[in-house]
C-alpha cells in the first residue's frame, strides 16, 4: 500500500461520524434540529436546557404564564418518563402518581409518546395550574416518552 493510500485511509477512519438519516427541515444550518448518538443516534431539535423549559415556551406561544418548577414533581417526571420509555408505554402508566417522592402532591399527570419533530406535547400543558415538573426520554421506537406533573 502506497504511503498516499495509506493518509487516506487514516483520514478517513479518524473523521467524525456524520449522520446517515437526512436532516429534517434541509439542511439549513439555523434549523434547530441537532443529531445526537445517544441511543443508537436520532435527530432533536430541543434548545431548551430542561423539559420544563420547553413546557413553559409551549405555553408562552399561547400567552399562558409559565409553571414554576417543583423539584419532587421534575423527579417524579423523571422516574415516569423513564419507565414509559423503557417499557414502550405510549399511555398512563397503571399509576402515575406511584412516582411522587414522599411528601409530593400532585393535582394531575399528562402524557405523550410522540415523533420527536411534533415537540411538546401532554396533557396539562394548557392547564391552569401553578406548579409543575416535567421530562422526556427516547424510546427505542423512537417516540419521545414526555410526562408532566402539575400542582
């Protein structure tokens, strides 16, 4: 193998993997989609540091005000949208509100299982309550497993 070769197949193998589904919306560069590897690799296009962040934007297109976090309701969220997504449940679990930490209360619980490029998306989103914690994990099926907790 000629030493010209050889560079190239160096160059080659040490670039940066690039993503082999195609970007959605273009490939215009101040779309907010992102590829990330985690899970096998997928396509997002969150830019809020949490999935309050992303409840409470959800509700700002709306003129509602913005939940304030409660930690045990985000921990909560958590520990469902966890299970949801491990276990492929596109719905409630049997009871939701087993994944309160001693001492949370909740009023409400909503769901998704979505495609991620729909964004946010549960029940009680829209609702009038004052406190919420939220999260969302990838599924191996691709759907984005997002729960809210509301007080």
């Amino acid at each position: 193998m000629n030493t010209l070769t050889t560079l190239a197949l160096l160059i080659a193998s040490s670039a940066a993997a690039v993503p082999t589904h195609p970007m959605p919306a273009g490939n215009d560069p101040s779309n907010p989609w992102r590829w990330t590897t985690e899970e096998g690799g997928y396509w997002w296009r969150w830019k809020q540091p949490s999935a309050l962040d992303e409840v409470n934007a959800t509700r700002a297109a709306r003129g509602l005000p913005p939940y304030t976090e409660d930690p045990a309701l985000t921990t909560a969220a958590k520990g469902a949208a966890e299970y949801r997504a491990a276990h492929l449940i596109a719905g409630h679990t049997a009871n939701d509100f087993n994944f309160l930490p001693a001492g949370a209360t909740a009023t409400a619980a909503g769901c998704a299982a979505w495609e991620p490029s729909l964004g946010w998306g549960s029940c009680a989103t829209y609702e009038s309550h004052r406190y919420a914690g939220a999260a969302w994990k990838m599924g191996a099926d691709g759907r984005r497993y997002m729960h809210l907790f509301v007080r």
